[in-house]
C-alpha cells in the first residue's frame, strides 16, 4: 500500500483544528519515508517503511532527519508569515520523538515561539512508545501540549491495531503514562476503529473493557476521541459511525471520571 500522506518538507498548514485551533504542523520525519515506532491499521500516512523505536534503524544506519537549524530557520519564517497562531504540533509522517535531537528541536522551537508568537503553545502528537527514552522522555516533557496515543488496553489489541516495533510492550507504556498523569496535564488521544468479525477493534467486548479500564487508571486531564476520516491502509478498517462515537465517549466519562472531547 502506497504512502496516503507525505508531506514534502518541514512545515505544513496551518491546519484548523477543533483541537488545536489554528495549528502550524511540523513534520521532523525524513522526506519520503515514514518513519515510525507504531505501523497503525488506520493511518492517514499508509505503512511505515521504517518501524523503529530508536533513532536508527534496524540496520543500525541514522536515518536522516532534518537538522535543528533547519528546523528553527523554517519554524521563525512560518511564524513571521502565518499571523495569530493557536499551537505549533510536532505531529509529521511518523513519530516526532524519533527525531535523534528532539530536545534540541523542541528548544529551538520554544525560543522562536517566543520570539515571534509567544501565544502560541508547542504541542507533540506521540505514539507514546518512546516515553522511558530519556531523550524522547526530554523533548516531550518541553512541550506545552502532550497528546499521547493510547489504542488499546490490552496487549492483543495494542498488537493488533498498533502494530508497534518488535520491543514495544502496551503495559510499560500504560505505566510511564500514569506516572505521567500524576505530575502533568496529559491528553490522551484515541482512535475507534471496527472491523469484520476476526479483525482488531476496539469498541466491543473485552477490547472496550481494557482499553476503558487503562483510561481509568491513566487518569488523564481529558481523552480525545475520534474515528478515522481518511483512506485507511487496511482496507477492512470500518469507521465508527457518529452515535457510537459519542456513546462511548460517555460510557468513558461515566465509567472513569475522565472528560472526554469526542471528534465524531
Ligand atoms: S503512531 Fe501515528 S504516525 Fe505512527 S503509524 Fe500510528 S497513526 Fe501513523
């Protein structure tokens, strides 16, 4: 299955996000490979081509990524040119944290926030695979907005719908983000998927159980949930429909104590 979305260089959008507001994406992911510590059934970005949970591959060569300079030159010359911005989201083809020099690229980014659009806040979208590296770990806690993934509740589900690199465990990644959640605002962020009986899901069964139960012990500051809206690499992938969407984002609120923000 060919890549669904690549972005072509650093920057991209502004995109208006109901999240976010008006959000400038930046893309640190290597031109024309995704690369990434999850290979999602449903993401927008087709297969990962490099499924890594360190900065290199499983050949042990560094992928090439963007330099910090790079990355600060193009951030100051979108914020001079793009007005009023909400958020700046570390989000791309892939996983920003993968990005060898994160700490140093979400520095950069700080500085040039507050040098141009002190307003805006610097956001990650993470797989949160990577949260016990400490240099990932670092990167991410310099960001103003955490928006961590969590699929899954259960190994067999997180396996399935995930589809993480050969070492990445679900229940490490439950623990980091708890431990997490106690000291900081974390959101986590959801996505519901269905599929024809045999297939991964997420919203029945004992898939929803664990995966309401680990949201409930997560205790984050809100769940951001949300089914696909876009070409999905595994085409049995069904979107959930609206209604459904917002019935467990109640039954979550209900069950946990946790607000939800459903994106149906
Ligand atoms: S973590 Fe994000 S970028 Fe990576 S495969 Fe999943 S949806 Fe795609």
């Amino acid at each position: 299955m060919p890549a669904l979305i690549m972005y072509p260089g650093i920057i991209y959008g502004p995109v208006k996000s109901r999240r976010l507001g008006q959000s400038l994406g930046v893309n640190l992911l290597p031109v024309g490979r995704k690369v990434c510590s999850f290979n999602c059934v449903y993401c927008e970005c087709g297969d990962t081509t490099e499924l890594i949970e360190q900065a290199r591959d499983e050949q042990g060569r560094r992928t090439t990524f963007p330099t910090v300079e790079q990355v600060r030159t193009e951030i100051a010359a979108a914020l001079q040119h793009y007005p009023a911005l909400d958020a700046i989201t570390f989000a791309g083809h892939g996983e920003p944290s993968l990005h060898p020099q994160f700490p140093e690229v979400v520095q950069a980014t700080r500085e040039v926030r507050d040098q141009y659009q002190p307003q805006a806040k610097v956001g990650v979208l993470t797989s949160a695979a990577l949260l016990q590296r400490p240099r990932p770990r670092a990167g991410i806690d310099l960001c103003d907005l955490k928006m961590m993934k969590l699929d899954a509740g259960d190994e067999v589900t997180f396996q399935q719908i995930d589809r993480p690199a050969a070492n990445v465990r679900l229940q490490p990644i439950i623990e980091e983000l708890t431990k997490m959640a106690r000291q900081e605002a974390i959101i986590i962020q959801t996505c519901l998927i269905d599929g024809p009986v045999g297939t991964a899901q997420n919203i029945h069964g004992k898939p929803w159980d664990a995966l309401v139960e680990a949201i409930g012990t997560i205790k984050p500051i809100v769940v951001h949930l949300y089914p696909i809206d876009r070409p999905t690499p595994e085409p049995w992938v069904q979107k959930v429909a609206h209604e459904v969407v917002m019935e467990r984002a109640r039954e979550i609120a209900a069950r946990t104590g946790v607000p939800v923000e459903p994106y149906a």
